[in-house]
C-alpha cells in the first residue's frame, strides 16, 4: 500500500475522531440558547459525512486490493 493511502486513512481517522469529540463537548460546553443545537448539527452532519468518506476508502481499497492478490499481483 503506498504511502499517501496510509497518510489518507490515517488523516481521515483522526478527522472522524476530532469531529465525534467536538459532538460531545462543544454542545454541553456551549452557552444556552439555538447555537449549542445549531453546533451539535452542523458537527453531527460532518462526523456522518466524514465517517462514510472513510468507510468508502477502505471499501475500495479492500476490494482493489482483494482483486490483485486473486489474480497474482501481491505486493
């Protein structure tokens, strides 16, 4: 697997982790009022949107990295 594709999971991971974090704390740190729900929403919809963004990555390049190794080509 090059390197880029590492360095992308590994990018993507942490983006998901800070985003799900940033879920829990900004909203119950937030003052009262709409924008500590307006937080929590907007940080929900980027931790979902990210998370599939993820999942579709390894999706691929498990599948991708199935076909090669069926048809000889392992690396």
């Amino acid at each position: 697997m090059p390197a880029w594709k590492v360095l992308f999971v590994l990018a993507l991971g942490l983006a998901c982790l800070g985003l799900a974090l940033a879920t829990l704390v900004v909203p119950l740190t937030a003052s009262l009022g709409d924008d500590r729900w307006r937080w929590f929403g907007g940080l929900i919809i980027a931790t979902v949107v990210t998370s599939a963004l993820l999942v579709l990555f390894l999706r691929r390049s498990d599948r991708l990295l199935a076909l090669d190794t069926y048809r000889g080509r392992s690396q």
